[in-house]
C-alpha cells in the first residue's frame, strides 16, 4: 500500500517518491575500477555514479566493468574509472513522472538514470528494478491503456 501514497499508482509517481531518502554510491575518476566494484558490492548495488565537486560527471556500471576492463583482461587495480565510465550520461529531474522515467530507460536502453537537481548534483539513482516494486497489474493496465490510445492516434 505504502506504493499508493496519495491515491498515486506508482507510473504516476514522482521520481522523487520513488527513490525516497536511499542512498546511493558515489565515486571519483579517480577510483580504481577494482575498488569501485568493491563499493558496488558492499552497497548491493548494481552501479555507482562519479562525481567531482558534487556534480554528476559519469556512471559506472556492473556492464561497463564487464564488457570494458574483464573482457579486455584489463587490470582492474590499476584502471582508474574514469577510463570506462558512461560519459554524458542520460538523468532525470526528480520531479519527472516514474512511468516517463521508465520509458526513457526502455527507449534507451539502460537500467539505470541518475537524478540529479537543477545544478546538476546527483540526488538520487533510479533502477530499472525499481518497477518491480510497481503494483504488476496496476502497472501493466496503463501500458496497455497508452499502447491503445498510441494505436487511435
């Protein structure tokens, strides 16, 4: 029930309802790719975002270790993050829609989009297994609602 604050199904949701108060990683460039996935795993956290001077620079993913430091056999110690992060990477405002966000990510192809404030600081990080905390049902009659107003117009 604690997803229908307000009389709100989860899509229509603010971000910021969404993720709450939750803390999230953050790291340098500067971090190694190795002790990033150590923070990865102590936050049980399947990305961290990289940050200078409280600003949003990038994002470090479980897929970007994989695909760019483990499958090149790269030194994972010695890399620094800054090397294989996500550059300008897709946010959202915390005031955007859960349902718009989570299109965004589907459209775009990735699990993940920092929320970052007007200036540009990260102040929270949506997943896309957020949605899995939606109401399925609930979830699933809007989709099909917008997918039959798509096909009138």
């Amino acid at each position: 029930e604690h997803l229908r604050a307000k009389g709100k199904s989860m899509p229509n949701r603010r971000v910021s309802e969404v993720i709450g108060k939750r803390d999230f990683p953050c790291i340098t460039a500067t971090t190694s790719v190795r002790d990033a996935a150590i923070i990865m795993k102590e936050w049980h956290s399947s990305a961290v975002l990289v940050v200078e001077n409280k600003v949003l620079k990038g994002i470090c993913t479980e897929r970007d270790i994989v695909f760019r430091v483990v499958a090149l056999g790269s030194d994972a110690a010695q890399l620094p993050v800054g090397e294989i992060m996500t550059s300008n990477v897709r946010t959202v405002p915390p005031g955007m829609l859960f349902g718009h966000a989570l299109h965004l990510m589907y459209e775009g192809g990735f699990r993940h989009l920092p929320v970052v404030d007007a200036g540009g600081h990260p102040v929270g990080l949506l997943a896309a297994h957020d949605a899995l905390d939606c109401d399925g049902l609930q979830m699933e009659q809007e989709l099909v609602r917008r997918e039959e107003i798509t096909v009138i117009l």
